[in-house]
C-alpha cells in the first residue's frame, strides 16, 4: 500500500462543497474498461454523481452527455492510442459547445508519455500518470479530481 504525504492524504479525504457531477468513459476504440470502472467507484464514494458511458465511446458523445448532465468533470480512460488527438478535439468541442468550464481528466497507464502529459496539460487536460499513481494512490488521484471540480455551476447557468 502507498504511504501517503499529508497532502496526498487530505485529497483522498477530500470530500466536495457544491454538487459534483462526472462524465466517465474509456476512449473510442478502447475495449478497456476495468480502470474506468475502479475509478468511477471511487469518484462515487468520495461523494460525485457518476453519469458512466461505458468503453468505446466518441469525443462528441462524452462531451453532449457532459453538457446535457450539467457534469463539473469527464474522466477518460485510453489505452488505445490517439489520445493526444482524442483530449484536445474534446477540449476544442467544450470550448465550442459553451463548456469550457468542464474539467477534463485522463489517464491510460504508462501509453500515455511524459512529453504527452505536459502538451495535454497545456491544452487544459489533467492526465494522471503511472507515476502520479504511486505517488498519490488513487484515492489522492480522484480526490484531485473532485476537488479541481467541485465548482457552483450557478455561475453558468442560463440567464433567463
């Protein structure tokens, strides 16, 4: 088992203010669910309302399901390859879509590089590597992830 930092600790504990809305799903073409699966349980014990899309699932079909359910986050798994491409066109489909304040999260184990960590990062995209997870244990991992968007979605609401 991880041993935690005191700060690794108090994401793991962390529990949200606003209510907490998620999108999950494994990327188009990916067949692998089990992480998404052990992920989504864990946002759900923390506190987070999970819509889950199941495995192989479309950037416009995430992003319509995080709109339509008024999520404060998506979380994809992908294993698959093509994920660069995959996390930007979703955060250039928010941006057009009037969601831009949605928080996205990633992560596919070690088939997501470093170098590929930082471009998504600077494209807005939290991608958790094997590293983050020894570090943090899952529990810190989602606790970030929850934490990043426990969010009043008043603020964009329609004004009537």
């Amino acid at each position: 088992m991880t041993d935690l930092s005191a700060e690794y600790k108090a994401l793991a504990e962390y529990r949200p203010t606003n209510k907490v809305r998620f999108v999950t799903a494994a990327s188009l073409f990916d067949g692998h669910d089990a992480a998404i699966n052990i992920m989504r349980r864990i946002l759900q014990s923390m506190g987070a309302e999970v819509i889950h899309l199941g495995h192989n699932r479309s950037v416009d079909e995430v992003v319509t399901a995080a709109l339509q359910e008024d999520a404060q986050g998506i979380a994809i798994s992908s294993y698959q390859g093509g994920h660069v491409e995959y996390f930007k066109y979703m955060v250039e489909l928010l941006k057009a879509r009037g969601g831009a304040h949605i928080q996205v999260f990633g992560g596919g184990g070690g088939v997501i590089v470093p170098a590929e960590i930082r471009d998504l990062a600077a494209h807005g995209v939290r991608t958790f590597s094997p590293e983050d997870g020894q570090r943090m244990g899952l529990a810190g991992m989602i606790g970030e992830m929850v934490m990043k968007s426990d969010q009043d979605f008043s603020v964009h609401a329609p004004s009537s």
